[in-house]
C-alpha cells in the first residue's frame, strides 16, 4: 500500500488524471523469469530476471532487485523510467512467493523484511490456509471483478 500510495501521489503532482501499469512476472523456471511491464497501453520494459538479478537487456543487465536498484535507477534514467523500473523491480521481488509453498506456512517468516515480518510480529501473522488465488493459467480471470472500475474514464 506504501508504494500504491507514492504513485498515487506522483501522478497527481504531475497532474495526471489517469495512470495504469500492467505487469507480467511468470513462473520462474530454475530461478529464472521474463517480467514485462506496459504502461497506459505502451510496453516500455521486459527485463530476463535470474533469481534476483537482471540479466538483461542492458542497460539493466547486471542490477540486482534487491540493494541499490532505486538509488541506481535515480542516477541513470528519466524521472518516469525510474517509477516504471522501479514497479517492476517491485513485483518481480514480490512474484518469488509464487513458486513458494505458502499454505505450508503457519505464521510469516521472521525475516524484518516487512510490516507482518517483524520480529514481534511475524509469529502472530498467522497463514489464511487456502487464501492464495493462481491465475497463472487464466489471466483474464485476475481483474475480471474490477473491470467497471478499471474502465473508468473521468
């Protein structure tokens, strides 16, 4: 919600009336994905990820997920690029937990990675067995709900 409510802002003080990112992170196979992310209908960047490292293309070849990737993204792309690369960046991070066993957690790892990771936290952030949806062979179905909201023109 934290990153939702920064590009909320961002486009409102570039006074943009409506903004949209979709984004693909498959399935990794040995570690390995393709993340895609097109904004406003536009593809502007696909990125090959190898656990948590772009391989390619440059110039992203080389720049982990992880450490450093906003400070570097700041230094060498255009203000929009950095937002979109660091969307991505973001659900590609977030997309390991697809090929996790979840449902075999009982609580949230204690890792400080995150709000329900804390240390005081994570052991009363107990797993909602069965609650994990896999739209991984139907992809339409994922905004089928929201697709009112999301045609919305102002």
């Amino acid at each position: 919600m934290l990153e939702l409510s920064g590009l909320a802002a961002a486009a409102a003080s570039r006074a943009l009336p409506r903004r949209r990112y979709d984004i693909e992170v498959p399935l990794r196979i040995e570690g390995r994905t393709y993340a895609t992310l097109d904004r406003d209908g536009i593809r502007l960047l696909a990125w090959d990820i190898q656990d948590l490292d772009i391989v390619g293309p440059p110039p992203y070849e080389g720049i982990g997920l992880r450490q450093g990737m906003a400070r570097w993204a700041f230094a060498h792309l255009t203000e929009d690029m950095a937002e979109a690369a660091l969307v991505l960046r973001r659900c590609a991070v977030i997309s390991m937990g697809k090929n996790r066993p979840l449902d075999a957690q009982r609580h949230a790892r204690t890792t400080g990675a995150c709000y329900a990771q804390q240390p005081g936290r994570a052991p009363l952030a107990l797993r909602q067995v069965g609650s994990t949806w896999n739209f991984t062979w139907q992809p339409g179905q994922l905004c089928r709900d929201d697709q009112e909201w999301l045609a919305f023109k102002a």
